[in-house]
C-alpha cells in the first residue's frame, strides 16, 4: 500500500497533489479494487455531511439533498411508485424487511409511510439479488441509460465510416476500456488477466 487518504484529502481541491504522489497505473489500480459504498441508507458518506466548499463554506449535503427534492415537487416515494404503474406499499414493513430502519422511518414520517421522500425510500428499498441499487431506482436507470445512447448522433445516425472512418469502426469495435488501460500502462496486465469489463473488480495480486 503506497498511502491511505480520507475522502477529504481526495476532493477537488487536493486532486493535482494526489496525482502528483503516484503514476498513473497506480491511480488506476486504487480505483479498479476500491469497492463503491451500498446506496442504502446509514450509509451517506459522513465527510459530505459536513463538507467544506471551496468558497470556505460548510454544508450538510444529505440535508440538501432532500431539500432540493422538496423544492423542486419531487414526487414521494410511494407517489412516485405510482407513476411506474407499481403497487403503493402501506406500511414501513412493506418499504424494508430491516426491523431497526421500520423503526427510524416510523419517528422520522410520524407513522405515515406516504410522507416518506423519494431518495429515503429508495435508500430503504432492498435491491433484487445481484443488483446494486433498489427496484424502482434500476427502472429508471434502465430507461435513462440507452436513451441517452439513442439521443446521441454519434452513437446513431452518425456512426458511421463516412464520419470516423473505416479503420476508426474497427478500432471502436475491437476495444474496450481494459485494451484502453494496457495500452498505456501494460504494467497492470496482471492485475486484469480475466477481467472483461474493467468496471468489474479487479485482482488485488498479480504475478
């Protein structure tokens, strides 16, 4: 281990001197085995809950999160499920099976379940076996992802030779982000030997 660093020390501010501490493939390992946090709740990073600015300012960005989605009429949670022709839940133990979050949830909302905001209930939500995030959170991004692909011409109409070339197709087509990373840093092949997709975890030891 070359250094551990608290979440403070990594923000926008700190990046050029964390990157000037180490080479690039080492920066690249520390991501490919830094497993992210379960998006659920209990589990917000407590640095963003007292996150300093840039301008020197401190603010709770949990709090501001649900404030915004309050400002802006974002449905509750149970409203939104609605609009995904879902069933509403009736109680916090419909919401999650966790009897200590039923509990919190049920002081926080005063008892009624149809107060609960959007963000909470998902954080609330037990994801599907295999997934990451809750249910209702993966329709969404199941929607949004490939429209936002279908929206781009040059995944679309202009993906094409005339616009990146023959040989530019091929190149597109026969790589990836883990030919992409050996490329430059080949020194890392071991750490990626079986790896397809380099968002997957990476190996920790290498030969």
């Amino acid at each position: 281990m070359l250094a551990e660093r608290e979440f403070p020390e990594l923000t926008v501010l700190h990046v050029r001197e964390r990157m000037e501490e180490m080479s690039l493939s080492d920066g690249l390992f520390s991501f490919g085995i830094a497993h992210p946090g379960a998006i659920q709740l209990h589990n917000y990073p407590r640095f963003l809950q007292r996150f300093e600015r840039a301008d020197g300012t401190t603010i709770d960005l949990a709090a501001t999160d649900i404030l915004r989605i309050r400002e802006r009429g974002v449905p509750r949670y149970n409203r939104f499920r609605s609009f995904l022709h879902r069933e509403p839940i009736h109680s916090f133990e419909e919401l999650t099976p966790n009897r200590t979050w039923q509990e919190e949830l049920r002081a926080v909302y005063d008892n009624d379940v149809e107060n609960v905001d959007l963000m909470v209930g998902l954080y609330a939500e037990p994801p599907p076996k295999g997934f990451g995030f809750s249910d209702t959170a993966f329709r969404i991004f199941a929607l949004m992802a490939p429209r936002r692909l279908q929206s781009d011409r040059f995944y679309t109409t202009d993906y094409t030779p005339k616009m990146y070339t023959a040989i530019g197709l091929r190149w597109i087509e026969t790589n990836n982000l883990v030919t992409v990373i050996l490329r430059h840093c080949p020194q890392l092949a071991s750490r990626l030997r079986g790896v397809d997709n380099a968002f997957l975890p990476w190996s920790r030891f290498g030969s």
